[in-house]
C-alpha cells in the first residue's frame, strides 16, 4: 500500500466513524464532496484538522484547512503527501 493509499484508508475511516456512523463505506468515495455537500460543517472540519495533524504528524497553515485542500478524500491526501516530503 503506498503513502497516499494508507493516508486515503485512514482518513475515510475517520470520516465514516466520526461523521458518518452507519453509512456504508462504499458510499465514502475518494471524489466525494465532503465540505461543499455539507458532510463536514465548520466544527467537523476543525476535528479533522486536528485528526490529520496529530495522526500524520505535520502542521497546516490557516489557508489549508479551507474546501480547497480539504473537500475530498483525495485532496486531503495530496495535502498530507506534500507536507510529509518536505
């Protein structure tokens, strides 16, 4: 499993047991919407900011923590990658 496949398995785990409980996991695609389709609201968004940092060990600025890095699955993995390749 490659560093961006084990970040997207992690994160949809969360997803689905934090915000989602009892939703199937097929339902969770890498493409979802998870911001802009009112998945996560502001407060979950905050939670899975402090997901991400404490379990991916890096830091994101203010500007990432917005729809444009944190909307789908596969965007939040980009955004974990390129902060652990520094």
């Amino acid at each position: 499993m490659t560093q961006r496949q084990d970040v997207k398995s992690t994160v949809r785990d969360y997803i689905l047991k934090e915000f989602l409980p009892g939703e199937s996991p097929e339902a969770l695609q890498d493409s979802t919407e998870l911001i802009t389709r009112g998945i996560l609201d502001s407060l979950a968004t905050l939670k899975l900011v402090s997901f991400i940092e404490e379990r991916f060990n890096i830091a994101l600025e203010p500007h990432e923590t917005d729809a444009d890095y944190l909307n789908t699955i596969d965007s939040i993995a980009a955004l974990v990658e390129s902060k652990t390749k520094r």
